[in-house]
C-alpha cells in the first residue's frame, strides 16, 4: 500500500512538473514566433522590442570585428515591410531550467539565413530575451 502511495505521488509530481515545463515551452514559443519572428520578417518595432528585454543587446562577429548593438540601436534599424516570400523563422532547440532558457533559432531569407542564440529569462513580466547572438550565412 505504502509503495503504490509512494509511486502514485511521485507520478503526479512528474506530470505537474511536466506540465509546467510544456507550459514555460509555449509561452517562449509564442514569444519568438508572434513576437520576435513576426516583427524581424515585417519590421514591425512593438512586436521585436516587446520580446526584448530593456537590457538586450545583440552581439556578433563579421569582417573580425566584434559588435555589440544595444536595444534601441538594434530596432532603429528595422523598416516597416510586408513580408518577403521565402522567409520563415523556426525553432531549432529550447532548454529550460527554472526561469532561465535558451533558445537556437533559425530566420531565413531568400538569401542569407541568420541564426541566434537567445538567452533568455522569465520575471514578473513574462518572457523576454536578454541576449542575443547572431550570425549570418549567405545562400
């Protein structure tokens, strides 16, 4: 009796556990996708800023030279558009532990794809990204 308590707990412990984590997993996606994802391919500046910490800051190496953007740097270089047919973001991976995570991401365009490393984290407002790393691969 005492062992089937003991496993009965334990499962319910797994599935709540695991529950919050697919829970955590959807609101980072949805945060990339409708947010990150849908402003980058538009240049839509609410949508990018609002996954983005106030700290953020993109950094990357091209032509050896390191650079380092800030938030708003980064944003005044985006232009409203509509969106270029053959560009698609995704999801490569997502890790999660607590409320930290780190996500591998993929936007591709008809000729470069980009690929960033976001690092990000969870407070009292949600999700945001507090660091990106991003390099470029042209087609």
């Amino acid at each position: 009796m005492t062992k089937h308590l003991l496993l009965s707990a334990l499962f319910c412990l797994t599935f709540v556990g695991l529950q919050a984590q697919t829970d955590e997993k959807a609101q980072i996606e949805t945060l990339i996708k409708d947010f990150y994802f849908e402003g980058w391919m538009t240049g839509d500046t609410a949508k990018v800023g609002k996954a983005m910490h106030a700290s953020c800051k993109l950094k990357y190496y091209r032509d050896n030279t390191f650079t380092e953007v800030s938030r708003a740097d980064y944003l005044s270089r985006f232009k409203p558009r509509a969106k270029e047919a053959g560009t698609e973001g995704r999801i490569i991976s997502l890790d999660i532990t607590g409320n930290i995570a780190s996500a591998k991401c993929e936007l591709e365009t008809p000729k470069a794809v980009f690929t960033d490393y976001f690092n990000l984290i969870k407070t009292g407002d949600g999700w945001s990204i507090v660091d990106k790393v991003s390099t470029r691969r042209d087609k």
